[in-house]
C-alpha cells in the first residue's frame, strides 16, 4: 500500500464528502478510492469512515487521523517543494483566491505583470465571493476585504476602501438626490444581493449604526451588473468604492449621502505563513503589495 497516496485518496473523500466526489477529484476509478480507504483502516485496524447514501461522517477516531494526515501531506509537500528548488529561485504553482470584482479590477493586472516578471512561476487566480479556507483548498495567498477574524494566517494591510452610496446624473436630475439615509425610503433603490440584504442598509457604525428599510426596483448578484443598472439611471445604489472607482471618474455615476458614510474596511493579503516561505510566494507578495497599496490610495475615500 502507498501510504501517502492513501492519505490523499482519504483526503480527497473528506473533503468532496463522499467517495464519489474524491473519484472525480482524483481522476481514479470509484472502485479504487473505495478499495485504497479499505486499505488504510485495515493497515490502522480502525474504522475511519462510516459511508452512507448520501455522505461520509468521520469516526472519533477519523476525527483524530485526518488533521493528523493533512499535517503529514504539508510537510512532505514543503519537503518535495525544497528539493525541487522552490526555496532557492521563484518557481512552480501558485495558487491566489479574490473576491471576483477586486480580482477582475485590481489582482488580475498585477498576476499579467508578475507572470512576465517571473517566467518560471505558474498562477491560477481562482475568484469567488465566498470566503475560502486557504489550508482546505491549497491556496498560497487570498486577497481579503474586511476586517479579519482572529485566525493563524499572516496579514499584511495594502489598504482600505469603504462602502459608497451612488446615482447617476440623470437619475438625480429627474428625482432629486436625498439628503439623508431616511429620504431613500421614497427613491428607487438598487441592490447587490451577493454581499448585503437586500432590503435594509445601514449607515453608521455599532451602536450608531441607521438601518434604513429600502425599495428594491432591482436585485443583482454581480458588481458589473449593480454598476451598469445604476448608470442607467434605475435608482440608488451600493457599492463598495473600488467597485464605483471608474464610474465616478468618467461621470456614470455621483456619490451620495457622503456625511453618513462608513468607516474604511481594511483590505488585506493573506497567507498561513508556513515556517519556510517558498520564494514564489515571498516574490508575490513582494511584487504585489506596493502595487496594490498604490492603486486603493487612487481610489474615492
């Protein structure tokens, strides 16, 4: 039996939540994955799964194996990364996460600028709005926005940005533009149903915080979308400022209710920062911190 194989086979089941799942992560027949978890709790003399139709729960004693195999995989990868040279030149994959607009806007143009820099270094950029588990997933370094939980990763600021509230031009000149949160109850609102409710915001901070009960006329899930709506002029929008940066500037859109905005949110690249950083990673953030950290200081605070 290949332990370490075995290992990533458990894994892989753990992680998909069933057999099925780590068949088509692994690219391994079903009857394989199956037969390689058999082998390992009968190399253990235990049971670590208990597999039902719809998925797999761990045993106590799965429980206690698998933080304890995931450790294992990391260190032989950290151990295979040296040997291969990652330590003494940038090289190999790298894995970056960003929420999907920051990544569009502001991480995508560094990683072109990076890969011409850093022609032995491979990225994949993968861009979601949820929030992902950089140890479960194998990602080396996240762009976050908001304040951070307490949490092992490392975090290194690059800036800040803040929510805004916009209309267009057009908008404002036909329905006038609301001078405080209360008066959007009677204006057409426009929201971003991916990160926010979408019938209440709130204006302020903790104890001072002004929910405000809004009409929705139009409910989208992406930035672009929220964006182009809004320079329609269909109502009142949200957006954060990095979002609405390029329609200011151009004149699409004005910003609003500015005495009742916000406190900064922070925006941070973060990284489990292992005991020996691999150069690729180090080179990243390197490359990428004074750029991003110049590029939010351009935007509207």
């Amino acid at each position: 039996m290949d332990r370490f194989e075995a290992l990533r086979t458990l894994l892989a089941a753990v992680d998909g939540g069933s057999l099925s799942a780590a068949s088509r992560a692994l690219g391994m027949p079903l009857p394989t994955v199956s037969r390689k978890v058999s082998e390992l709790e009968g190399h253990l003399g235990t049971q670590l799964l208990v597999r039902t139709p719809r998925k797999l729960a761990l045993t106590d004693a799965g429980q206690t194996f698998v933080p304890a195999a995931r450790r294992i995989l990391r260190e032989l990868e950290e151990a295979e990364r040296a040997a291969s040279g990652e330590y003494r030149e940038p090289l190999g994959e790298l894995l970056i996460a960003a929420p999907i607009a920051f990544g569009k806007l502001h991480i995508l143009p560094i990683v072109l600028e990076f890969l011409r820099a850093y022609p032995k270094v491979n990225v994949q950029l993968s861009l979601s709005d949820a929030v992902i588990d950089l140890v479960d997933s194998h990602v080396d370094v996240a762009a976050r926005i908001g304040r951070l939980p307490d949490s092992g990763l490392v975090a290194l600021r690059v800036g800040e940005v803040r929510w805004i509230t916009v209309a267009s031009p057009d908008y404002l000149a036909a329905r006038g533009a609301p001078m405080t949160p209360g008066e959007l109850t009677g204006h057409d609102c426009l929201t971003f149903e991916g990160l926010q409710g979408a019938r209440t915001w709130e204006f302020g901070e903790g104890s001072d915080a002004e929910p405000v009960t809004i009409r929705p006329r139009l409910g989208v899930n992406t930035a672009d979308a929220l964006i182009e709506a809004a320079s329609a002029g269909l109502g009142i929008a949200q957006m954060t400022s990095y979002q609405a940066a390029a329609a200011l500037r151009d004149g699409r859109l004005v910003e609003i209710l500015k005495p009742y905005v916000e406190p900064p949110i922070p925006v941070h690249l973060v990284h489990t920062g292992p005991p020996l950083l691999p150069l690729k990673l180090r080179a990243f953030l390197d490359f990428a911190s004074p750029r991003l950290k110049a590029a939010l200081r351009d935007l509207p605070l």
